[in-house]
C-alpha cells in the first residue's frame, strides 16, 4: 500500500489529469458539453505546473503541448464535428503532458472513439443510416470546401444524428495511455 501512495505522490500531475479527464467525461456523458468551467482553469493550472516546475522552457513546453492539443481537434471543430469542450479539453491535457503525451493520447483516444462509434450504431440497429450519412459528409467535405458552410450543414443534421460525447473516448483513451506509458506508476 505504501508503494502505491508514494508511487501516486511522485506522479500526482497525471493523476490529477486523469481525474480531471473522467470528471469532463462524466459531465460530457450527462449533458453532452465539456464545461469551461473546468477546462481553462485546466489549461491555466498546466501552465502555472509547467512554470512553476520547469521554469520558462517548463511553460514553454506547456504551451506547446496545449497548441498541439487544439490543433488536433481545430479542424474537426471548425466543421461541425465535435463541440469546442472537447478541443478545449484536450488542449488541457496538453498543457499537462506536453507535445507527445497529447498526440499519442490523442491517437489511442481516436481508436477508442471509433469502437465506442461502432458500439452505439450496433446497439442502435441503424447500420445503413449511418453508412450513408457517414458517406454524405465525407462528400461534403471534398467537395464544399467552405469551413463555415460545413459547420452549418453539420449543426442542421446534428439533431438527427446519434451523437458521442467525446470526452469519454478521450479520458479512456488518455488513461489507457497513460498506463500503457508507465505514467501512473
């Protein structure tokens, strides 16, 4: 037992990060929206870490890890395909763990989003509407090509579509990560 608090004390920021994930996923699972509430004071409070850890190259470090985080999510953001929670939240996460912590948090985060997505369309039975809406919008972005008009067409068809809140992919997917890194022990 008492390898494992000193293991947690020697590690608290990613399990302060990791705590903080599954609250954001457990609030995106009720109200489908990472608050921001909690994500710029997650932001701000990786910076004051790397800062105060590291000095300057510390919080040099930190913003890079948060550029890199919502550069990931930006693009999917612009068009309509997730909320700005999310990229908030994973640019919070960045600010924590750094440029390559959050790209490969967000590249396991991405595989545990798609099993979550094929889960939830099996569980619904509606394998042909979402073949062909997935088919519609991969049409839509090559050939609208209009950043603003397809978040537009994106939050018209939002009401019909079965939505993932994806800050629950995300800390599973950060965690799993994590672990898998050595991170938590």
């Amino acid at each position: 037992m008492e390898m494992i608090l000193d293991s947690i004390a020697a590690n608290w920021p990613i399990w302060l990060v990791s705590a903080v994930m599954i609250f954001a996923a457990v609030i995106d699972g009720l109200i489908l929206k990472v608050p921001n509430w909690l994500t710029f004071p997650f932001i701000l409070c990786g910076w004051a870490h790397g800062l105060l850890h590291a000095g300057l190259p510390g919080l040099g470090w930190s913003l890079a890890g948060t550029a890199v985080g919502l550069a990931l999510l930006l693009v999917v953001r612009a068009i309509g395909g997730m909320g700005g929670g999310d990229v908030k939240l994973l640019a919070g996460l960045g600010a924590w763990v750094g440029v390559s912590t959050v790209w490969w948090a967000f590249v396991v985060t991405t595989f545990v989003g798609a099993i979550m997505a094929i889960v939830m369309i099996a569980m619904s039975g509606h394998w042909r509407k979402h073949y062909y809406m997935a088919r519609q919008i991969l049409h839509e972005w090559k050939t609208v090509r209009d950043p603003e008009k397809l978040f537009e067409i994106a939050k018209e068809r939002k009401p019909t579509m079965t939505l993932l809140p994806y800050g629950i992919p995300m800390a599973i997917g950060s965690i799993l990560y994590f672990a898998y890194a050595g991170m938590l022990i």
